[in-house]
C-alpha cells in the first residue's frame, strides 16, 4: 500500500524541500521504493534534485495536471503518458519535477470542475508502484496545497526553531481542518518535525519547549529534532541529500532518525488495519 505524505507549511523557508529530500533518500535507503513530488512553482526541489534548468522541461506535475483538467471528464481522452513526467535521481528516488508553470496551472484549477482533486486523480493513476510519496508543498494555503492535502493519507509539518513559528500554524490546521471535513476524511496529521534547531541558543530552546508545550497533547512533534548546520545549508547547489554531501554530520543522523519514526507509523498503522481485518 502506498502512504502519501504532504510535507506542508503555510510559510517558506522552514525547511520543507530539505525535508522532503532527506526523508525521502532516507526512506529510499531503508530499501523503500519513493517517489518525490514538486508541488512548488518555484522548483526549489527540482533543482536540489539535479535539474539546471526547470524552464526547460517539457512534462512536470503542471503539464500532468493541466492534461487532467483538459480531459479528465472525457471516456476518450487523447493519448498523453502520465509517467512521462517522472525521472530517476542517482541516490534511488523517482521524482516529478516542477517549474513556473504550475503557477498557471492553479489559475486554470480555480475554474475547472474538479478543481481541488486534480492531483488526487493524478497520483491514482501512479502511485502504486511506491510505498511512499513525498509532497513537496508551495508555502501557501492555496489551491496546489488543498490539492495536495487531498491526495495525501497524512502531513508531516516542519516548524523553524524560531520564536514565531509557534504562531503560524493556526491557519495551517484550520485548512486540514476544512479538508478532512469536506474533501478527505481519512486525512491525519503524522506531527510536527522541528527544524534548523541551533541547540546553542536558548530562543531555538525555548521555541522548541513551547511547540512540544503548546501542540504536543494535540499532535506528535517527532523525537528527532534537526539540527542547524551549515553543510545542510550548502547542499541544494549540490544535487544530492545530505547522507551523501555530509554523511557523517549531525543532520543526516537525524533525518535518518526523523525516517525511521516515520517508518515506524506507517508501521503501526498496518498492524492497526491488520489486526482489524483480523477481527
Ligand atoms: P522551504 O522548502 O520550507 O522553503 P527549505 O528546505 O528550502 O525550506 O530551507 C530553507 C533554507 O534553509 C534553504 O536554503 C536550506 O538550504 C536551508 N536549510 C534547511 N535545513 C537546514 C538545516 N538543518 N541547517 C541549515 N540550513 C538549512
Ligand atoms: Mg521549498
């Protein structure tokens, strides 16, 4: 069975592309089969993955998705290969790859009949050959991200160890909320994962106690906290994670930690639905 996971933050910079990456190498490299998702106009993870020039590429998830809304309804839609979009990245990934043209693309959704089930209709049609799929989200509550909140089983949201995160999220939950109401009942938060934590400050200590004080008794913050460092900050220009960049620094310990309570959810959830058909 395939897991979908949105890795979502109504704000940019706090490390959700990283997260993506790094779980999802991560989960790759405990011999899962991945795949990872641009939903982000700007490409960021498209281009952490090795592509130079995302202007260039001819399918991304937004040619996917635009051929969907062109032709989703029709029973005899033309021929257009879904898995086109999908490319291999060296560390055991697949990914689909972003560019400007998803902005597009979610002004043409705002008009289209189904509008926030898009790339529902698109990971159907390819996710069964991967045990998770990893949503890389633009940091907005818009229509790409409600689209991607559809499609997923669960979110998995990184907070910056820095005093405001603790109030950002309200409106972020607040859309899950709206989501699993009317759009994707089965929808559940996997927790909050803490980044670019600088152990040495006491603000990035204090913000830590507070998220784990404040959202704790309402949703898991994972045990692994990632750590701030420099090598994580240089290895986008490098197209690779950091278990290659850095393998025996502090952040690849602990996205190889973050990966394995991750892992360890998935599975309990499938003893949960096996000892229910059990029953
Ligand atoms: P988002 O996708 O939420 O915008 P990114 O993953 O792109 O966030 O991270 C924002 C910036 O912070 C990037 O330049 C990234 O390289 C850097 N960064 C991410 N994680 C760390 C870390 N653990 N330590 C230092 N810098 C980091
Ligand atoms: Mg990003």
């Amino acid at each position: 069975m395939t897991k979908v996971i949105a890795i979502a933050h109504e704000k940019g910079g706090v490390g959700k592309t990283t997260t993506v990456i790094n779980l999802g190498i991560g989960l790759a490299r405990q011999g899962k089969n991945v795949l990872l998702l641009d939903a982000d106009p700007q490409g960021d993870l498209t281009k952490c993955l090795g592509v130079k020039d995302p202007k260039a590429l001819r399918h991304t998830i937004a040619t996917c998705m635009d051929h969907l809304i062109a032709h989703g309804e029709e029973d005899d839609p033309p021929d257009f290969a879904y898995t086109d979009a999908i490319r291999q990245h060296d560390e055991g990934v697949d990914f689909i790859p972003a560019n400007a043209g998803l902005a597009a693309t979610e002004v043409t959704l705002v008009n289209s009949m189904s509008r926030e089930t898009v790339l529902r209709q698109y990971l159907d049609v390819v996710k069964q050959e991967y045990d998770y799929v990893l949503i890389d989200c633009r940091p907005s509550l818009g229509l790409t991200v409600i689209n991607a909140l559809t499609a997923a089983d669960s979110v998995i949201i990184p907070v910056q160890a820095h005093i405001l995160a603790a109030q950002d999220m309200d409106a972020l939950f607040k859309t899950i909320g709206r989501v699993r109401r009317q759009l994707n009942p089965r929808l559940q938060v996997d927790g909050i994962c803490m980044t670019m934590v600088d152990a040495r400050t006491n603000l990035a200590r204090t913000t830590v106690k507070a998220i784990r004080e404040n959202y704790g008794s309402l949703v898991r913050v994972f045990q692994s906290e990632i750590p701030f460092a420099i090598r994580a900050a240089e290895v986008p220009e490098k197209g690779q994670s950091i278990y290659a960049y850095d393998p025996n620094g502090r952040v690849a310990k602990a996205y190889e930690a973050l990966t394995k309570e991750v892992m360890a959810l998935g599975n309990r959830e499938h003893e949960k639905a096996q000892d229910y058909h059990a029953r």
